[in-house]
C-alpha cells in the first residue's frame, strides 16, 4: 500500500493582504429560470418560497481542537470511512469546508473531517459559519445528510466517471468499487419489446368469455389473483387448487 501523504492546511491571506474585499452574497431567486438545459427538468415543481432570512455566511481557518463537536450529530464514522477521508485530502487537499454554527459553538457537519484533521496533527481546518439559534441548527442538522442521500446514481455516469479517476490508496479503491456496485447495471430502456407474434382473434376473446361463462353458469366460483412477478390477473378455482394440493400431499 502507497504511503498516505500528510495533510496540511493552506492559510488564506486577508484581505488587507490581497488588497481584494469579500463580495456580498447575492440575493437568491425564488426559482431557477428556464433556459432549456437542467432547470427546465424541474419546471413541474411547485415555486420555491422567497427566503425571508439571508443568514451571513463566512469561510475562516480555525484548530480543530476549538471546533466542539455536537451532541446530537446522528451519524457515525466507521474506521474504513475515516481512513479513505484521509486519504483523499493527502491527495486533493481541502475541497470542503465544516459547518459551524458560532452561536452554540458547535460543529453542524463536518465531524469526520475534524477527527481526521485532529489524528493528523492538522493545525487549521477550513470552515463556513454561521449564527442561527438551536432549533434552526437541529434542523439542518437532521437534513443536511439525508437531502444529499435522496440523488439516484447514475450508473453509466459513474462509469465514466470512474474510468478517469486513479489512487494508490487502498481504502479509497475500495469505496470507489463499492460505489460502482451499489450503483446496480447500467440501465437500457427497451425501446422495442418483445410481443407475442401470434395474433389475438375476436374469436379468440369470445371463446375465453364463453369459458368463463360456462364456469359460471355451473355454479363454479372463481377468485382473482395477482400475480407478484408480472402484476397480470388470474383467475382460479379454489376448491380446485385445494384439491390438486391434497392430492400432491398424499
């Protein structure tokens, strides 16, 4: 296995150093227009409220040694995620940030991500803040991680993700093939189904009426079922299903 490349902060300059001020965040339409690409899929969703609060949002470097890790995190960080986590920054560097909400001083996301940097010996890690009150974190708390969950892979974009991505990292393989196999077969819509060749007559149909006319008629009871495999509707005799079972019993 290829020796895992220690991690290492990057400190951003200020801005008096940079001479560059911070942009104001811009103001969030109600609904993505519609320019025909992928906002246009999602023109049958209801419209998005206007946001009533625009909470301030900054992105600072601080010791993960002061960032307290919140007692009602949900989730659990098994030592194969850990271990490829760690890796993956050796390789690319910081591409995320933690959530910490400065109010309560507690961490929101992020928590695998301060264990690494904390077991590295990491002095700074990267971080957005905010400042809302308990409920509102406990609320994104609970829906941050299932919203990114509910996205359906794409079984032939990962492939071709996949194809141009290599690691020498032997827990970072083996997630990316897990990745690939949760994501199932590549799915191929069959265009053109296969029918039965033979013909179905008028004849055919009032031949299989008068059938069931005639079970009918002599007083015969048939119950419908549905099939589990194919959803088609059956219809059977009871009384003569109970009789074929009996019979195999003996």
């Amino acid at each position: 296995m290829a020796k895992r490349k220690k991690l290492t902060e990057v400190t951003p300059k200020k801005e008096s150093e940079t001479g560059v001020q911070a942009p104001t965040p811009p103001t969030l339409p109600s609904s993505a227009p519609d320019t025909g690409g992928p906002a246009a899929a999602t023109a049958s969703l209801a419209p998005i409220a206007p946001i009533a609060v625009q909470n301030a949002l900054r992105l600072e470097w601080r010791s993960p040694a002061e960032l307290a890790e919140n007692p009602r995190n949900w989730r659990r960080h098994p030592d194969a995620q850990l271990a490829a986590l760690s890796d993956v920054i050796g390789e690319v560097g910081w591409a995320g940030a933690c959530l910490f909400n400065e109010r309560t001083g507690r961490l929101i996301d992020g928590h695998a991500r301060r264990k690494v940097a904390m077991k590295n010996g990491v002095e700074k890690v990267p971080l957005l803040v905010v400042d809302v009150d308990e409920a509102t974190e406990a609320k994104i708390l609970a829906t941050l991680d299932p919203l990114s969950a509910m996205a359906r892979a794409d079984k032939a974009a990962i492939d071709a993700l996949l194809a141009d991505v290599t690691t020498q990292s032997e827990p970072l393989n083996k997630m990316l093939e897990e990745l690939a196999k949760a994501a199932g077969p590549a799915f191929a819509p069959n265009l053109a189904p296969e029918t039965s060749q033979t013909p179905v007559t008028a004849a055919d149909v009032a031949k299989e009426q008068a059938e069931l006319a005639g079970q009918f008629a002599g007083g015969q009871k048939l119950t419908q079922v549905t099939c589990p495999q194919c959803a088609c509707d059956f219809y059977i005799d009871p009384a003569q299903v109970a009789a074929e079972a009996e019979k195999k019993g003996k």
